[in-house]
C-alpha cells in the first residue's frame, strides 16, 4: 500500500447491538481527540470504520460489500477513504478480511480500540495494521473520558460471555466476562450526567454478571451499583441491558422495589420454550426457572415490562417443542421482543448438530411466532391506556410542536405541547398502536 496522508474526517458505522454503538462512540471520540473531525452529512470521510456484528448470517458478505461500494465510490470521487474493519466480525474473520480484501487497512477487534491511533500511523505509511488481541479491560482504561450529550446514553459496564450457548458466538468475539471498576462507572455516570444526560443504560453481554468492589471495599452486584449510581444528582432514570437468567440475584430483584429511579424494565432472554432445546442449546436453565425470575420481578414490581430474545428452528427443534415457545410467550406476556431464526454460526457446535431446520420451517416458525409477540405488544400498550407517566423526550416529531420520547416501560410515546429535548414530560397515555403510543399533556383520560 502507498503511504496516504493522514485522515482528517472519519465516520463509524454501527451495527448489532448496543455495546457496539458504545464503542463506536468510543472510537469517534478517539479520532476527535486526535484531530479527526466526523464527515458532514452526505460527504465522503477520508477514513471510514465498519463496526460489524457476526451474531447472524450475511454480516461476513455484508462487510465485502460494504468495503466494495466504499471502493467503488472513492474512484468515483477520485479520493480513496481509509478503510477500518472494527467490531466482531474483524475479531472472528481478521485473517480472512485481510486476505480477501486489499482495500481494508485496518482490523481491529472489540477489545483492541484504544490502540487504533498506533494502527492508523502505520496505515499512513502504507503499511496494513491487524490487532485481535484481548488485553480486557485495558481499553476502558486507555480511552479518552467521554464527552457524548444527549438525554440517554449507553455506559458498558460488563463485556464479554462465559455461558458458551451452543448456538452464539459472542464468547469467542468478545471474549471472557470481565466487569469495570466500580468507582471508573461512577465517575463516567457523572461526566455523563454534567454533560447532560438524564438517563443510563447499563450495557453488558451479560450485564447482571457485573460483579465489583463498591467504596467502602465491600462485594457487590449490579443491584449495589445501580443503588449507588441512583445516588447521583441530576440522573433521573436507570436500566440495564441484557441480563442472563443464571446471573439473577435476588437484590437486583428486590432494587426494582426499592430504587424509584430504576425504570420497571426487564430485557431477560429466555430463547426457547422447550427444556430439551434450552438443553442443547446449554442455557443452563429451564423454562420453569426462568419463569419463576419472571414472577419474582411481577411481585416487586406488578407493572413490569418484560422483554426478551427468541430463536426458532434451533436444530432438532420440533412442531411440538416450537409450540412450547409459543406458550411461554402467552404465559409471560411479554412487552416487547426480539425473534430470529437460527443462524449456524461458523465454530459453534450447534452449526454441526444433526437435525438442522428446513429454511421454510423456520420462515413459517418466525411468522407464528411474531403474531404471537405482536399480539402481546399490542395488548401491553393498551393495557397502558389511561395511565399518567413521565416520558423523556429524545426526539422532535414529524410536525412542529410534536415530540417523541420514552415511557418508563420503553414505550414509544408521541405528544404535542411545549418541550425540549432532554424534558421529562408527564403525560396521560390516551391512545395506544401497535408500537407506539399517544401521550396527552396536563388532561386526564378516561378509559
Ligand atoms: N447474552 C444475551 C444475548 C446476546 S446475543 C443472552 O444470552 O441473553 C442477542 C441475541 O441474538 C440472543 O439472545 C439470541 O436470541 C440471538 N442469537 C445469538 N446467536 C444466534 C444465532 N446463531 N442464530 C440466531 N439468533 C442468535
Ligand atoms: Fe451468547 Fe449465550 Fe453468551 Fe448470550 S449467554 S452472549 S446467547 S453465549
Ligand atoms: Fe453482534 Fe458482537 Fe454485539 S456479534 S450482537 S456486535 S457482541
């Protein structure tokens, strides 16, 4: 490669899930504190950087496709961007990226971000740079402090998987569990909250497998930092996401009682209804076990939303082990959720199991599948109906005077009135659609 003059724009694009929008806001601060300035809107950056996500097929083809229409438009242009590969699929497919595709300078994995300037000096002298490495949590550590504004922002507090479900390949692109220091996660709450944010969320892999040493020295879970981060001035809302039903621990249950800022909000991921599926998939749990965390939470907190991951067409999976999803999504009811076909990740066990679904099996599964959540949704944001809340505004709506923000239950609420970005606005929720709701300020509704 010729040596290049050193960038001066740059734009991350995100994908899979919250941690690596988190860390793409990372890397973004990163290059600015280094000079880089994002590209505007619609203009080309001299250094763009792919944040892929392996969790499902296609995110390999997509990052060929992805670094040739980036090709393809700097001869258009005639100004040939730098080209990053970032995020899980760098981690899991470095070797191969670097060997299919010339134009990619860099392949840095998840836990390698804080060495990114070092990869981008060797880039500028035409040298190709790849780190997969995982030194854990030295790139917290090496970060520059945040800066991001805004009403709700992500916080990783945990990273990395030890659970090794047959089916996921999340342990081997992110690694082994590792939690943040308490006292580092509180003093980013701060900045977060001086710089404007009224809302956190607590990300992790498995985030309720936080595990630190609070001040005073002492063992704690996710419930003391939660109750500690409550503590702190100027933030009004708290959640976590996702949380692993083996990691439960009763004081995170109990906090949903005891913490008023902490939002009636459960992401817990049951994938299976079936007890020989969850076997093979080693969840380590039962449907029973998880059910019984659910009813834990409803007696702390009756109105608590609860939200959670599917996967259908597992291999070996049966009409009638499928029909057991079916009825623990009735029995739970859930508020919202995520539902995906099985997708054979490469190196996982599952990928090799006898028994693999027909592609129309699932197709048809899926469908069933997302009636069912849809319906429960749907009745979730009725049963709302009459309700007075807070709801934090985040967006401005399509017509002036209209905004858009959250209910404490994650619901998309949209009201008309006076309010700015960042308010937290009580509103009766008068009118509820399938994913959305209608909020009005200072009336009372009658239902
Ligand atoms: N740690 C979390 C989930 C992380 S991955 C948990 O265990 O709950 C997010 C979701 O992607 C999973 O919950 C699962 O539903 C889905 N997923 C992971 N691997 C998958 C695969 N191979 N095929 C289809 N869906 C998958
Ligand atoms: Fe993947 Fe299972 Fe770990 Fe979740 S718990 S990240 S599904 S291996
Ligand atoms: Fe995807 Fe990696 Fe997240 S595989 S879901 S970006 S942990």
């Amino acid at each position: 490669m010729k040596p290049s003059a050193p960038p001066q724009t740059y734009r991350v694009k995100s994908f899979g899930c919250q941690m690596n929008v988190y860390d793409g806001e990372r890397m973004a601060e990163l290059l600015s504190e280094r000079g880089i300035q994002p590209a505007a809107e619609g203009e080309d950056a001299d250094l763009v950087i792919l944040n892929t996500c392996h969790i499902r097929e296609k995110a390999q083809e997509k990052v060929y496709s992805d670094v040739g229409r980036l090709v393809l438009a700097g001869k258009q242009s005639g100004k040939k961007p730098l080209i990053a590969v970032a995020g899980c699929v760098a981690q899991a497919e470095g070797e191969e990226i670097m060997k299919r595709a010339p134009a990619v300078s860099i392949v840095v994995g998840p836990q390698a971000y804080h060495r990114l300037p070092e990869m981008l000096d060797k880039a500028a002298k035409g040298e190709r740079a790849t780190d997969t490495d995982m030194p854990a949590i030295a790139k917290f550590d090496a970060l520059p402090r945040r800066r991001k504004r805004g009403p709700s922002a992500f916080l990783t507090v945990q990273e990395g998987c030890d659970k090794f479900c047959t089916y996921c390949v999340v342990p081997y692109t992110r690694g082994a569990e590792i939690s943040r220091p308490f006292k580092d996660l509180i003093a980013e709450v701060q900045r977060l909250v001086e710089a404007g944010a009224k809302e956190i969320m607590l990300l992790g892999q498995n985030v309720n497998a936080w595990r630190g040493e609070d001040d005073r020295g002492r063992r704690t879970g996710l419930a003391g930092l939660i109750h500690a981060l409550a503590k702190i001035d100027g933030l009004e809302r708290l959640r976590y996401t996702t949380s692993h039903p083996n990691d439960m621990e009763d004081a995170l249950i109990a906090a949903h009682g005891e913490v008023d800022k902490l939002m009636p909000y459960l992401h817990l991921p049951v994938q299976s209804g079936s007890d020989r599926v969850l076997k093979a998939m080693n969840r380590q749990h039962s449907a029973d076990s998880y059910l019984k965390i659910i009813e834990k939470f409803r007696a702390v907190r009756p109105d608590i939303a609860i939200a959670g991951d599917f996967i259908v067409g597992f291999p070996g999976e049966t009409e009638a082990e499928f029909e057991e999803t079916l009825r623990i999504v009735d029995e739970v009811r859930y508020a919202a959720c995520f539902s995906f076909k099985y997708s054979p990740r490469p190196g996982t066990p599952a990928a090799t199991m006898d028994g693999q679904i027909a592609p129309e099996v699932m197709a048809e599964r899926l469908q069933r599948l997302q009636e069912r959540l849809a319906h429960h949704q749907y009745a979730f944001n009725q049963a709302s109906v009459g309700t007075t809340c807070k709801v934090l505004v985040d967006r401005t709506g399509r017509d002036p005077g209209q905004w858009l923000g959250k209910s404490p239950w994650l619901q998309s609420v949209w009201f008309e009135g006076e309010a700015a970005i960042g308010d937290l606005v009580e509103v009766t929720l008068a009118a509820a659609g399938p994913v959305s709701l209608k909020g009005l300020v200072g009336q009372t509704v009658s239902v």
